[in-house]
C-alpha cells in the first residue's frame, strides 16, 4: 500500500481565514479611482500576486494602468493588509486544521506552505502554525507565480519526496491549475466550481482527518 509522504498547503484559505482582509485591503486601495472590488472577483483571484490582482482588476473596470501605478497600488494594498493583519490570532486558523496538522506531524508525514503571499511566515506565526511546516516558500524566490506550478515543484523537492507520495491542498482556481501540472494528489476546498478538478473536492477543511486523506489517496493510487 503506497504512503503519503509530504503535504504541500496553499495558505489563505486553506489554512488562515485571511481572505476577507484581502477583500478590504484590495476593495479600500482601489475605491478611490472608482473602481467598486467585489467578492466574487477576490475569491476568483486567489492565489494571484498583489500586482498581478491590481492590473486584472483594473482591466475588468475597462481601464489601463500604467506600470508606475501599478506598483504604487500594490504596495500600498500590501501597506493595508499588514495593517489588518496585526488583528490576526490562532482563532483565525479555519475548521479542523489545526488537529489535521498534529496528525500529519504524529504521522511524520513532511509539510510545506506554498503561498503566494509574501507575508506568509508571518501569518503563520501570528496564528500560531509555524511550527507544523519545514518550508515556506518565498514568492519572490520564483521565476514564475501561480497557475504555474513552479512553486509546487519547488516544496515537493525541498521536502524530498516523490510527486506520487505528495499531497497539494488548495482553494483557488490558479493555484488548483498548477497542481493538476504535477503529479501529485490534489485537494480542493470551498465552493469555487473548478475545484471539481481536483481528485478530492471538499466542501470545508472540516472534511480534512487523516484516515479521510489517506482513503481518497489510497483510490487514487488504484486508478
């Protein structure tokens, strides 16, 4: 019977409950030029890089955004959201993760973060996870951000595990799309439609127990 081996974890939304503080962080940067962020776009937009979620959204309102611009928005919705996340407790660490951590831990099964966050370490801390994790993955490290699978690929080899034996857990559709590059188990959560795609969709991280992991993967492996 083939084992799991590593777990490789998206973060906002996967792990933290942080997703409503990109929505105020993106939704207050951008009002001021009359552009109205909404919840649909900032769940769609998961996993994206601040830079890459300002020029999108800027097309979307039908408009063209110089790169100076561009720049100063990002950085200035990353001004904000460092601000909200000073709120940040281990209360904001979504449903069931914290005990699926432990037993991944006790299993001695490898974890990593794979966040397009550059704020990642921190979150973690300030939720009081890091210490479930061996890697984090620096964004500015990569070459290419999500749907690329670059960063999946780069946890993977860091834990030292095959593709076969790693689990890739994610919420977002361009971070779900570059999972289905490797060759690895895919989990996807929440209620975004593509992550039917994924070989295990859940509907929370509630669903997320060992035994219950270790069961699709088992089915997986049979296909």
């Amino acid at each position: 019977m083939k084992t799991i081996e590593g777990v490789i974890f998206d973060m906002d939304g996967v792990l933290t409950d942080t997703m409503p503080l990109y929505y105020e962080a993106t939704r207050d940067t951008l009002l001021p030029f009359g552009i109205d962020y909404t919840w649909e776009q900032n769940n769609r937009l998961k996993g994206i890089s601040r830079r890459e979620t300002i020029r999108t959204v800027w097309r979307e309102a039908g408009k063209e955004i110089e790169e100076d611009l561009e720049i100063l928005l990002a950085e200035e919705r990353n001004r904000r959201y460092l601000q909200l996340m000073d709120s940040l407790t281990p209360d904001h660490v979504l449903p069931g993760m914290e005990s699926f951590l432990k037993e991944l831990k006790e299993n001695g099964i490898r974890m990593a973060v794979a966040s397009s966050s550059r704020n990642a370490p921190e979150v973690l801390k300030k939720t009081g996870l890091s210490w479930a994790f061996e890697y984090t993955i620096d964004p500015l490290s990569l070459t290419r951000g999500k749907p690329d699978p670059e960063i999946f690929q780069k946890a993977r080899a860091l834990l030292g595990v095959e593709e076969r034996r790693c689990v890739g857990i994610e919420d977002g559709e361009a971070g779900l799309r570059g999972l289905l590059e490797t060759g690895m188990f895919t989990v996807g959560v929440g209620s975004d439609p593509f992550m039917k795609n994924a070989d295990w969709p859940i509907a929370s991280t509630m669903e997320l127990t060992l035994t219950a992991l270790q069961g699709q993967y088992q089915k997986w492996c049979g296909k």
